[in-house]
C-alpha cells in the first residue's frame, strides 16, 4: 500500500491549489455552492494527476533509474509491476474525466485534454526544447480554468497571464535545478537536458521573474479584482510574492533544493510560510478588509 500510494505522489497535490485560485479571486468563496464544486474540482484533479503520474513513471522507468532520487519510484525500483502501474492509471484517468464531466461538461473536456497532452508529451514532445516547458505551463493554465468553469466564472485573463507566466517560471527554474544536480548525467536522465545550458536557465529565469512580477502589480492595481477592492490594498501583497520568487530562484541554484515546485514549497519552511502570508493577506483584502 505505501508503494501505491507513493506512486500516486500526494505530495504533488499541492500544484491542484491553482484549480482553487478563480474560487478565491472570483469573490466567491463565501458562497457554498461554489466552495462544493471547487473543492471536488480539487479533488478530482488531483486523482486524475495521480492517474497520470502513474502512466508516466512506467514510460519513464529506465531513465529514472540513472536519477539520484527517482530511481527509488516503484515502478523504476521493480515494486510495482509496470503492467498493473499502466492498468491503475489508465483506470484512474478514465473515471476521473467521467466524474468530471459529470461535474461540469466544460470541466470534463480539460480533464480530457490534460490527460491527452500528457500522453503526448510524455510520449515525445518532452524532447522539444522550449516547448517541453511550455506545456509543463499549459497544466497549471488548465487547472486555472478548470476551476473557474466549476464556479462559472469566465477565466480572467489577468489570472491566466500572471498563472501561466509564473509556472513559466518555475518550470525553467527547475529545469536549471536538475542541470544543477545531475550535472554531466543530465542528458542520460532526460535527453532535453542537454540541449539547454545554465547560464540560458538564468537568463530566461530572470526575465521570467521580471515579467511575472510586473504583470501581477498590474494586476493587483488594474484588474476587475483590484477595482472590486476600491482601494491599492491587494497591490501590497506583492511583497510575498517577491519574497517567494527570489526564495523559489535561491533554492533552484542549490544542489539540495529548489527541484519540483511541490517539493520545494512542502520542504521549505520560509517558502512556504511566504505563500500562506500571501493567501492569508489576499483572502483579508478581498473579503475582510471593505
């Protein structure tokens, strides 16, 4: 059972948080309808990534035998059978997308496409540089709008625009972490690896955080949001943001941290302190503070 429930990866879960995020930012978090939906929305997605992860540690098990820490998965350590891995997901992923499509059709067909786009970047389109990160992105821009259909809201674009370019981020600074790690092995672990260099990571990282900032104090200062506040409040939790980034590029540079963005931000303990803050002082702004 440990083994199953390390190959589901719960500790992933927390990348599901986006799903929640229109919920918080829509200003209807104080409505129960919503906050049911939402939180089944959050769930489903995050057996249907579990699902995933799954199929994708079967296709990747000889590479993650040559990785210092996946090389103790169960499926790449022979615990679980390959054949009864790709059985479970493939099971899991397809009651999931029913389960969400009975939940919301609109919810249901980005359940489908993630698993779709999953299979074929695993199958692929990983090896494609720069666009390997970009569909990492794709699937934290699918869980934002997975969860504004469940609480029918139209996606903002300014939630969209600061979301995506975040995981932008995020997913270039992990990719520098594991040239970082792996060092001359990189390419042997993930073929793409040895098409990208640490002093490209940096500079595409530091634009990326750049940008990603920017847009979210315009975000905080001109969005529908900002102007529901009626006041320069929310532009003030910029301060946690910033404290993250920097906190998040920091870790990425270090051999020990700064990997998975779920890792990272569950291991941290500034980290994850610095997001809490964040959602606590959002949550005050938008619901406490007129």
């Amino acid at each position: 059972m440990k083994d199953w429930l390390t190959l589901a990866r719960p500790r992933q879960w927390v990348k599901n948080a986006f799903v929640a995020a229109p919920l918080l930012f829509s200003g209807r978090a104080t409505e129960g309808e919503a906050v049911v939906a939402s939180a089944a929305a959050v769930v489903l997605f995050s057996l249907l990534s579990s699902g995933v992860y799954a199929l994708n540690d079967v296709r990747d098990a000889e590479r993650d035998r040559e990785h210092p820490l996946k090389r103790s998965r169960p499926v790449a350590a022979g615990r679980i059978p390959a054949r009864a891995a790709v059985l479970a997901g493939s099971a899991v992923c397809a009651l999931t997308c029913v389960a969400a499509w009975l939940l919301d059709p609109r919810f249901g067909i980005v359940a489908v496409a993630y698993v779709a786009v999953n299979l074929a970047y695993t199958l692929g389109l990983r090896e494609v540089v720069i666009l390997d990160v970009f569909i990492i992105a794709s699937f934290f821009l699918m869980r934002l709008v997975a969860g504004s259909a469940v609480v029918d809201v139209a996606p903002s674009i300014w939630l969209l625009l600061c979301g995506g370019l975040l995981a932008l981020y995020l997913a270039f600074a992990k990719r520098r972490h594991e040239l970082s790690v792996l060092g001359p092995q990189s390419e042997l672990h993930r073929r793409v690896l040895g098409r990208y260099d640490a002093s490209f990571l940096d500079q595409v990282s530091a634009v990326l955080l750049s940008v990603t900032v920017v847009a979210y104090v315009m975000y905080a200062l001109s969005s529908e949001t900002a102007g529901r506040v009626g006041s320069d409040r929310l532009a003030y939790s910029v301060v946690f943001v910033l404290f993250g980034s920097f906190r998040y590029l920091l870790l990425s540079h270090r051999r020990e941290g700064g990997g998975d963005p779920a890792e990272t931000l569950l291991s941290d303990g500034p980290l994850a302190v610095s997001v809490l803050l964040w959602l606590a002082y959002c949550g005050w702004v938008l619901y406490f503070a007129g």
